[in-house]
C-alpha cells in the first residue's frame, strides 16, 4: 500500500477513537514519515511504534492521539514533555500549544529530533538533554506534562513541576506493560484517571528504572 493510502486508513481510524478534533487535524499536518527512519517510511502510517534505533521507539500513533488529547490543550499552554524520541510527539505538541520543553537523554536522539523539528519549520520549541533527575525544572511550572516513557508510579518531582489544576499524561507499570494514566494535579488528593494498557520502553532516571 502506498503511503497516502495508508494514512487515509489510518486517519479514518483514528476519527472513530478520538474526539478531539484539534488533535486530529495536527496529526494530519505532521508528516509521520518524516521521524522515521527510511527503512520504515511505507510502514509510517501503519499503527504501531516502530525501532528508531539505540533500543527505542516512536509511540504508536493512536497512542500519540490519546495522550495528546488527554492533556485538554487549547492553545495558550506551556508543555514538558519527557522522552523526545523521534520528536514526533514534540510537533504534534508544538501545533497544539504555545511553548513545548521536550527531554531526551540520548544525546543523538535529541540532535536528530531538532534537526528534523527545525526542517519542518517549528520554533516554538526547546529540546534539552536530560541529567538524572526527570524532568527541566528551570523551566516550571507546565501547565501540562506528557512521559513517553514508562515509570514504576507517578514521580513526585514531575507534579512538583506542574501547575495546580494541570495535567501530567504518563504510562505507570512494570518495565514492560503499562497502564496510561491521566493524574490532575490537586491541592489534596490528586485525581488520577486509567485510559487503558500500553507498553514504553521504560523511563531512566531517580525515581524511575535503573539502565538495564
Ligand atoms: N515521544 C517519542 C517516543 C520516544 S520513546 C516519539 O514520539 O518518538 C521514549 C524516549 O524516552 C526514549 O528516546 C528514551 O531515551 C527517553 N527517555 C527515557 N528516560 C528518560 C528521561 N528520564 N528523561 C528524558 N528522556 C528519557
């Protein structure tokens, strides 16, 4: 299947899942192919994470849909996100939101993410690299948070990093599987919300995984 098929399929896909339509019409501006390595340019459009290279993946792209919508933006807001990847998660921010920090701690990773970010003519973006405790507290508070990385339970220091009300999107579970959850940040008792099973390769840092 050539690669405009697939994405027609995979976009009618995506319609019947996710309601937000801002979502849906920046996954649609965001050439997919573009963060993907040229072995797997036809299968860019498929729905499932595919190898970006040092042991790690760019999410599958429902996934992508589904955290992005959970994080409610409306256009004004300031977005951390951990594990730049590809950076193709970051775009589909950068469209939606006013200023996104994105986190990465493989060095190469992030270099190619910015290259690619600056070629498709994004600025309102900063990609930092990553020591080890999580996060970029210089730049708090976010009014939201995504981790597109696994973590054993909801980090302390990444609600430390958020603002009252805000909203941080992360996979919590073993090293393996994972269950996405949608924690808003509250003065007490935090309201935490399940949006069902995923898998990340996991996140490393204080308070997350150990590099195996
Ligand atoms: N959002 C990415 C998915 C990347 S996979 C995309 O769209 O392509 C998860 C990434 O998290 C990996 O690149 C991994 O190196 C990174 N990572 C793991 N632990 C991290 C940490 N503590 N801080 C920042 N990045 C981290």
């Amino acid at each position: 299947m050539g690669l405009e098929a697939a994405r027609a399929r995979l976009f009618d896909c995506l319609r019947h899942e996710i309601r937000d339509k801002r979502v849906l019409s920046a996954m649609a501006r965001v050439p997919r192919e573009r963060f993907v390595s040229p072995d797997h340019y036809y299968a860019a459009y498929e729905d499932m994470p595919l190898s970006i290279g040092f042991g790690q993946t760019i999410s599958q792209p429902f996934i992508v849909a589904l955290m992005t919508q959970a994080l409610g933006l409306k256009g004004g807001e300031k977005v951390l996100e951990l594990g730049t990847g590809s950076g193709y998660q970051t775009a589909i921010l950068a469209e939606l939101a006013k200023w996104i920090v994105s986190i990465e701690r493989i060095p190469q990773l992030a270099e190619s993410a910015m290259r690619v970010l600056k070629e498709l003519g994004y600025k309102n973006f900063a990609i930092h690299t990553s020591s080890e405790a999580l996060g970029w507290p210089a730049g708090a508070p976010y009014d939201g948070i995504i981790v597109t990385a696994g973590a054993p339970s909801v980090p302390d220091v990444l609600l430390e990093q958020l603002v009252l009300g805000g909203r941080l999107v992360i996979p919590v579970g073993s090293r393996w599987e994972q269950d996405l959850l949608k924690v808003t940040k509250r003065k007490r008792k935090h309201l935490v919300k399940s949006l069902g099973g995923c898998r990340f390769v996991p996140l490393i840092g204080l308070g997350a995984w150990e590099e195996s």
